[in-house]
C-alpha cells in the first residue's frame, strides 16, 4: 500500500494517455491537495480528480523550482523525495503545457 498518484490527458473522442505517475511522492500530494481545495474540492483528497490549467502548471513549476512544495505527511504517503522527482516533475509540466496546446485537459488523481 501506498501514495499512487497519475496525471493524464484527455479530450473527446481521444482516448486518455498517462502523461506522469509518482510513487510516494507528499510533498507534490499536498500541493494538489491545497490547489483541489483553492479550487472549491471538500472531503478527503483522496481518489479525486484534480483537473490543471496553464496557470496551475506555472504556480507548480515554481514550486517545484523554489523547492517551495508544503511538507505532507500522511501513513501511506513515504517521505520527503523532492530532489529525487523534481526532473520527473518539471517532465510532467512540460509534457501537460503540450497537451493543453493540443486541446487535451489535464487530470491529476491520486489514491492511498
């Protein structure tokens, strides 16, 4: 058991493509879970969908840059890895900027 968080692309008549996957990465968890509710979400941030714009992308990359993601910690959710995904993460805003390009909506969800 554990933190498995995804984000995909998707738009009509496309099917879905994964466009990143974390294993147990909080600090990246608590920054979707502060944005979800920013955005109006309630209940537990868990299985719930987190759909991202160009203005989401670019708060997450500073964050990511600044090493500014909030310190989560949560049973199933492992330790601090921030160093270890930031290529991964500043993959996964490239990859989403192109997609929003293309037309594509970009989800993020998580499970634990």
């Amino acid at each position: 058991m554990g933190l498995d968080q995804t984000a995909f692309a998707s738009k009509r008549g496309v099917k879905k493509k994964e466009i990143a996957y974390w294993r147990k990465h909080p600090n990246l968890e608590g920054w979707m879970a502060n944005r979800y509710y920013e955005k109006g979400g309630e209940g537990d941030f868990n299985c719930k969908d987190l759909f991202l714009d160009e203005n989401d992308l670019n708060d997450l990359e500073a964050a990511v840059n600044g090493s500014l993601l909030p310190a989560t910690q949560g049973f199933f959710f492992g330790n601090s890895c921030d160093d270890d995904y930031r290529e991964n993460d500043l993959e996964f805003i490239y990859k989403a900027r192109a997609h929003l390009q293309d037309g594509y909506r970009i989800r993020y969800t998580s499970w634990w």
